[in-house]
C-alpha cells in the first residue's frame, strides 16, 4: 500500500511538473489549455476535465478545453454567470463540490450527467488577484468525496492556468498597441510623401489616402505602404 501510494505521488509530481512546463512555453492558449484538461484528468481519475472561460461580452461561459470527445458534453449550452454551478463558481469566486450533479439542484445539464455518467464534481475558479477568467471541473463517474489533497492539486493548476491566460490576453493586448502605432508612423511617413509631392496640407494628404482606401477597399495601411513603395522605387 505504501508502494502504491509513493508511486501516486510521484505520478502527479510529474504530471504536474509537465504542466508547469507547458505553462512556460511558447505554446499556444488552445494547446496549454487542452494539456492542463488531458493532464488534470489523469492526475484527478477525473472522467471528465473541462475548462471554460468567461466572456465579459456575454457574461457566459464557453467550453474552451475538455479531454471528453463526447458531442453531447461539448455541445452542452453555454452558462450565464451566475447560474448553475461554474456560473455560481465564476461570479462568487469560490470553489463547489457537488457530491453527486444528477441529484444537486444547483447542477443544470442533468440529461447531459445521466448520459455521460457523471456524478461527483468539483469545480474551482480561475481566479487572479480577484479577478475569476473562468472555472475548471473535474467530474467522475462514480461518488467520491474529493480530498483536501485533490482540491490543492486542482487549486494549483487553476492558479497558474490563470496567470497564463492573463499573461496571454496581455501580450495580445501588447501586440495589437504595437501594430497600431506602427500602422500611425506609416500612415505618418505616407502623409509626408504627399504633402512633398502634391504641396498640400497633412489633413489633406490624409483625406487623400482616405478616400484611396475606401474606393479601393483595402486597409488604409495598405494604401500607405503602397505610397510609400512608390516613392522608393520612383526614387530610384
């Protein structure tokens, strides 16, 4: 029994630390996510794992990751914030056990449960600094009362699947400023260009450039790389 147990241990360590490296890497979201469900899972002798995240648009949370290949279970509908267990997860920002989600009043896709054999759950938020970006649960097929041990487990995963997705929406969020002031400084030097070449105002040149890219429909940065090359080559 002790060599079971060590042996269990040591399988969730290194469970865990493949999760921790993914966590560091280059991946995609998408495949971080599907890695953290498909490990989580084994970890947990879950016989489902899933992770969803929270639009702030709909205020719903979507499916982004599961392990489970069942159309049922993916095609589940979307959950309001605050309904239902992950919605109440999600808005309250505190972690549920359902000891059996066929039964708990709380649980909404009972149809989906009773078809897909789940009955214990436990669902934890995807919380940081306060802020929940989603909700992760693991279910089993069977009752089970989830140990402090699995919640810490699962608590853990959660945490640093929370810093990645908020470090991810950040470096987005960074590109798409970097990309703008980029597409500015173009836009900027094909203005120049005209104001050079036609003797007009900077207003002018950019009306100019403007109304080349709506007769055009193409991308008014589109229009001033093309300005831009025109000049270069007619330069040399």
């Amino acid at each position: 029994m002790a060599e079971k147990a060590v042996d269990e241990n040591r399988q969730k360590l290194e469970a865990l630390f493949e999760i921790s490296k993914a966590l560091t890497s280059d991946t995609y979201l998408d495949d971080i996510l599907k890695l953290i469900v498909v490990v989580t899972a084994k970890v947990m002798d879950s016989n489902i794992c899933s992770l969803m995240l929270l639009n702030s648009d709909t205020q719903e949370l979507e499916i982004r990751a599961t392990q489970s290949v069942s159309d049922l279970y993916l095609k589940k509908p979307r959950i309001k914030l605050g309904e239902g267990v992950s919605g109440i997860v999600a808005k309250e920002n505190r972690v549920i056990v359902c000891r059996d989600v066929k039964k708990d009043p709380l649980y909404l896709n009972k149809e989906v449960a009773k078809k897909e054999n789940l009955c214990s759950l436990l669902s934890m938020p995807l919380s940081l600094k306060g802020k929940v970006l989603g909700v992760i649960n693991c279910y089993t097929s069977e009752e089970h009362e989830f140990t402090q041990e699995e919640k810490d487990v699962l608590s853990m995963v959660a945490n640093q699947a929370a810093l990645t997705i908020e470090n991810t929406d950040l470096a987005v969020r960074m590109k798409l400023i970097e990309e703008e002031l980029e597409t500015r400084k173009i836009i900027e030097r094909a203005k120049d260009i005209l104001m050079d070449e036609r003797g007009v105002s900077g207003h002018e040149a950019f009306q100019a450039i403007r109304r080349k890219s709506m007769d055009a429909r193409k991308p008014i940065r589109d229009v001033a790389e093309a300005i831009i090359l025109a000049s270069e080559v007619g330069g040399n």
